[in-house]
C-alpha cells in the first residue's frame, strides 16, 4: 500500500486530506510541524510527503530539505495558500506546489501522476540510473533505450 504523509499545522486540512486519500486508497500518516515530519517520514518512510509551507517549529520548507537529505528521490508536493513562497518549496527538493485551496481530484490526479509507469516513479529510476552508471556510453545506451 501507499503511504502518504500529511505534514500541515491545521487539523481541519489535515483531516480532508486524509479523508480523500483514504477514500482513494491510499495509507495515511500525519504531522503537525516540520519536525515532526521529518520525524515521521523516518519512521514510515512514505513514498509521497504533502507539506504545508508556514508550520509552527520548522517551516516546511526546512523540512523538505532535511527530508531531501535522508532521501532525494523522496516525491514532495508542496501544499500552500502562500504562493509567493512556490520557489523556495522546489529549490528545497518539492517535485511540485499545489496552491491552496485545490480540489481533491487534483490533489489525487497529481499524486497518481507520480506514482504511474510513466510519471514521476519512471523518472526517479531513470535518475538514479544516471547516477549508478559509471560508464557514460552504458549510461547512453540504457537511456537510449528507455526512451530518454
């Protein structure tokens, strides 16, 4: 199953999501803070983290990093009604921002996206292959063929 991890301060938010993803299926973690995320995301090591951006403790932009750090290919989507902080969220390792507020089709069209043969989930393996390939004509070859 696919777990999914809620970071945002506000309950209210917090249970619609969980609501949603539930009802598509999917495992459901939470935090209330940055901390508490990264703390979470060690424990659970979800495949897909939504993180609100202002979060009493560390922000979730702070967080993001430090998720980033325990696991690159992690698939963070940013959740936020400040969009003006958008870019700090990607430069921090988000995949993608959603601005509040977002319908749950999208929420979960966007995460399916990542998860699909041919969306995000295809990518990271194409990127980690980049990395663990020592030999750049292997590294041609294979991408070659995967279509790259």
């Amino acid at each position: 199953m696919i777990t999914i991890l809620i970071a945002d301060d506000n309950h209210d938010i917090r249970f619609a999501l969980k609501c949603i993803l539930a009802k598509n299926g999917f495992e459901v973690v939470e935090a209330t803070n940055g901390a508490e995320a990264v703390e979470i995301f060690l424990k659970f090591r979800p495949q897909i983290v939504l993180m609100d951006v202002e979060m009493p403790q560390m922000d979730g932009i702070e967080a993001t990093r430090r998720i980033m750090q325990i696991n690159p290919e992690t698939v963070i989507i940013g959740i936020t009604a400040h969009t003006d902080r958008k870019h700090d969220l990607l430069r921090a390792g988000a995949k993608d921002v959603l601005a509040k507020p977002f319908s749950g089709k999208v929420l979960v069209d966007l995460i399916r996206k990542y998860l699909s043969p041919g969306g995000g989930v295809l990518c990271l393996v194409r990127r980690i292959l980049r990395k663990s390939l020592m030999n750049p004509l292997q590294a041609f070859v294979f991408l070659t063929w995967m279509g790259e």
